[in-house]
C-alpha cells in the first residue's frame, strides 16, 4: 500500500507534453530495503522510507499509450501512477547516459522495481483506476518498457529539462 500527496498538478505544453507546478510524492511501503538502494543506484530520487518525488518542472506524457488503446485505457486514467513511473525510466536512461554503462542486471532490476511501482501506484490512486486498466497498463509497460530504456535517447527526452 502507498499513497500520494495529492492530485497531480500540471500544464499541458503541447501536444503529448506535460510539465508538473507541483512535486508529485508517492509513498511505497511495500519496497524493500534492497529495492530502495536499487533505485538509488540508478539515480531515482527515493528517500529511506520509499518516498519517490517527481519534481516540480518535470516533464512528462503522463502515460506513453498509443493512440489506438486511448479507447481503453486514456493517459489522464493513470496520470499519477505513469508519471512516478517516468522518473524512475527517465532515472534509469539517465543513468546509462552518464555512465557509459549497462549493467543489464542493475538495469533489469529497477525497470522490474519501477514496473511493480506503477501498478502498485494503480491500486493505491483515488480515484480508483478499475482493474482491468491495471492490468492491462502493467502488461503493456512489462512487454514495451524497455524500447523506452536506451540510453542513446536520453538528450532526445531531455530537452529543457531540469537537472
């Protein structure tokens, strides 16, 4: 179980663009100790307790879903979750950007970790995302995520970003 901090509070810059006003905080108290040094290893910003902060100014596209699954499954219905999802993808590219490493399984571990951290995000938004949404977004993002992982990407995704 987790929670958030509140609603999530953005501008819409354009098409498929978001930029936070607020910090949006989710709280996972299920991750483990071992998780948690995981995550800080490839840079993600969690506290002790499983704290994870997407910073005011991030930039985001809410949830990376085709158009075509939009009928089902639309951005704005898991817009809190897909965001703290974000800063843990965004963290792991940025990671392997500026290091020149991939360690596959340091790599594999936090996408795994950050995967696991949407769908409980799912479960723990109010309002409720219906399960078969969650399911569905977890599936996806389990099957897709790691096109999103390339590194050389990274300058293309962080364009005006803050660091």
């Amino acid at each position: 179980m987790g929670v958030f901090n509140g609603r999530l509070q953005a501008d819409f810059l354009g098409p498929k663009l978001w930029r936070l006003t607020r910090s949006l905080k989710y709280n996972n108290y299920k991750l483990s100790s071992g998780e948690i040094a995981i995550l800080r290893e490839v840079g993600v910003p969690i506290s002790a307790t499983g704290q994870i902060t997407a910073p005011s100014g991030f930039e985001t596209d809410l949830a990376s879903v085709p158009r075509i699954v939009w009928s089902i499954i639309a951005p704005t219905d898991i817009a809190r979750a897909a965001t703290i999802h974000d800063i843990v993808y965004r963290s792991i590219k940025q990671y392997k950007f500026n290091t020149g490493r991939s360690d596959r399984h340091l790599v594999m571990a936090a996408k795994s970790i950050g995967d696991s951290l949407m769908k409980d995000a799912m479960e723990d938004s109010d309002p409720k995302v219906p399960l078969f949404k969650q399911t569905l977004a977890y599936q996806l993002t389990k099957l897709f995520g790691h096109f999103c992982l390339k590194a050389r990407d990274y300058k293309l995704h962080n364009k005006g970003q803050k660091k």
